[in-house]
C-alpha cells in the first residue's frame, strides 16, 4: 500500500523537508518510530506486536544512550549480554529482543524508507544494520521450554482437583466469602484440564463458548468447546478452534457451574466463564497465586505449572490410547512435532507398551512353531 506513490513509514510522511527541528535527534527518532509503526501496520501485524517492537527499540535505545544512526553491533552485545546475565531471561524472550532491533534496522537502512539519506543531511551519518548472526542466539530447536516442566501423573491430577474440592468445602465451613472465588478457580483449572487449554484460553471462555456436539450427544449442552483466543502466529489474530469433550465427568462439573454457582456471582449481564469479584473476568495473577498455594500444600516440584494442566491432557490421552492425530486437532498444534514436545508419558505407560509388544512376539514365535511342528 503506498500513499501517493510513498511506502508507508517512509521519512517524507513524517518530517518536512528543509525545516529546522528544536530537537533534532530526539525529532527524528520520534519520526522514525511513528514511521516503523506504520510499516508495520500495513503489513497487517498485530497491534501488540508493532507495540510491543516499538517499546523494545525504546528500551534498547535507552539503554545504550544513542541513537539509531549512532549505535554499533558492540551495544547489541553489551545490551544482550546484560539480558542474560542480570535479568535471567529465557531464550526465546532474548531473541525476541534482538529480532525487534533487527527489523527496526532493516527499516530505517532501507532506501525505500529514505531515513539514511535524512540522517546523512541532518547528522552527518546515517543507521547501519547491527544485529547480525554472528552476536545473536539462533533458534536452533523447535522446542525451548524449560525441561524441568513437565506434566502431572494422573494420581497427582487426582490429588491436585481433591485439594480444590477440599478448599472450597473447607472455606464455606467457616462461613467465609472466599468459597465462591475457590469454586470458580477449580472449575477453571478441571476446565483447562478437560479441554487441554493453555491459561488464556480458558481465561478469556465466555459462557456460550460451550455447545452441543453432534458427534457426542451423550455429552448434552457441553460437548464443545469453542476456543476464541487461542494462541496466535507472530503478529497474527488470536487462532480460533473447537475442542470437542472426551470425558463423562466434564459435563457434570460445568453443569453445577453455570447452573447453580456461576449465578452467585451476581453476574447476569457478564458474559465471561469465570467472571471476578470486581471486573470483568478473573485475572491471570490470580489464577498462578492459587495454583502455586496448591502446588506448594502438595509438595509438588516447581516443574508443575498452570501449563501442566494442558501436558497432561495430551499425555493422558496418548496413555489411554487416544489417536495421535485427533489429541494434535484438540490442542490446536500445526505439526504432530509440537505435540510429542508436550507429551510425557509415564514409565509405567512405556512398560506396559514395551511388555505388551514383547508378549506379543513371543505370542507370535510360539505360534509359528506350532504351526511347523
């Protein structure tokens, strides 16, 4: 898309030529910005992500002192390396930082754009690209999480939804208010494990987010769940899928939620699942405070987050024989590879296989010697 035969972002769209500036770096670098963000938008990203490069470059710029036509691939590499080093950050958050420099520098060197020929007339030098392969991370692997997570054993599950039964009921016995917030968070977290959903997901369900499902009518009004805001591709709108419910207790416990619970809340015009106290729908922070309060009384490993809920979904399907295929269209995952990162199944689940395939060759030799004999 141009505007009068110029790029967006372009210098010309944003500073008039032969006009003096009071402050001419910090003018131009706020031109340069707005001239990004304007690119970026046409080429149909994500206002989060446009925003969130744009707060990055900042950032960066901040912490080196210069500007863009000043800085050098040293000040990626001290910056970077504070990342790492001060602020512990994961890799992938890492090279998300260096990409948003990169596609900034990409821009303002490009001739298209004419901010090097403007900083050449206004400073006498002009941006040059700094963040190259050579002192940046790779993504070198598709899976980066950290391997200490992982998901839980069914018994764990198990231990896990009984401690929440046992809040709320423990709650309500002392005649406290807090009852009504626990019942809502455990129905939350039995949600995300029935439909395999990442915390957002759930979080952002809506009451008539749940269906009927032709295919399972045995599962009445909650055969089918139909996820909004699943996560997006980069710069991309939410990715929406229907998850359909595979377990006979799902329908129950939805049931006396939205039935008898939910119209506690006094939330008749609040369209939202799990609607708050005070807002509009219950918080992200408050979800991992009351799964790290239960995780903690449990005795779990810091290994066990919000997340392990949706692990061992999958895995528990893949355990209970489930076909491959159909767990990868549950969870929304574009490759098979995407999903076997998330399954972990358990050592007894692998001697059952192994010992079953084993019984079965011998079953299989025995057989064929009979035959001969």
């Amino acid at each position: 898309m141009r505007s009068n035969g110029v790029v967006p972002g372009a210098a010309s769209l944003h500073l008039v030529d032969g006009v003096s500036l009071l402050r001419p770096e910090e003018q131009v670098f706020s031109a340069m910005l707005a001239g990004f963000a304007n690119q970026q938008l046409a080429r149909n990203l994500a206002r989060s992500t446009v925003e969130g490069r744009e707060n990055t470059v900042k950032a960066f710029a901040s912490y080196v002192n210069a500007f863009p036509w000043q800085w050098s691939p040293a000040m990626v590499d001290e910056w970077l390396g504070d990342l790492r080093s001060l602020r512990d950050l994961k890799h992938s958050t890492i090279r998300s930082y260096s990409e948003a420099v990169r596609v900034f520098c990409h821009f303002v060197t490009d001739p298209a754009y004419e901010w090097a020929a403007t900083c050449e007339e206004r400073f006498g030098t002009h941006p040059v690209q700094v963040v190259h392969e050579w002192n940046t991370a790779a993504h070198v692997q598709a899976g980066e999480a950290d391997p200490k997570k992982r998901a839980l054993t069914k018994k764990e599950m198990h231990d896990f939804f009984a401690l929440c039964d046992d809040q709320v009921a423990r709650i309500r016995a002392f005649g406290r208010k807090g009852w009504l917030p626990a019942f809502r968070d455990a129905t939350l977290f039995k949600t995300a494990y029935a439909f395999g959903l990442r915390r957002n997901e759930t979080r952002m369900l809506d009451a008539v987010d749940f269906g009927r499902n032709v295919a399972g009518s045995e599962f009445g009004e909650y055969g089918l769940c139909r996820v909004r805001f699943g996560k997006a591709k980069k710069g991309s709108p939410p990715r929406q899928r229907s998850v359909m419910t595979v377990w006979g207790w799902t329908p129950e416990i939805l049931e006396e939620w939205f039935t008898e619970i939910r119209p506690l809340f006094g939330a008749d015009d609040n369209p939202a699942a799990w609607p708050s106290e005070r807002g509009l729908r219950v918080g992200c922070q408050r979800l991992d405070s009351r799964f790290l309060a239960y995780r903690k009384e449990l005795g779990l490993d810091d290994g066990v987050d919000f997340h392990s809920l949706r692990r061992s979904y999958v895995t528990h399907l893949i355990e209970d024989g489930w076909d491959p295929r159909f767990v990868q269209e549950q969870v929304g995952h574009e490759h098979a590879s995407s999903t076997s990162i998330y399954t972990c199944v358990s050592s007894d689940f692998r001697k059952r296989t192994l010992r079953r395939h084993l019984d079965a060759a011998v079953a299989e030799a025995l057989g064929g010697q009979e035959a001969q004999a």
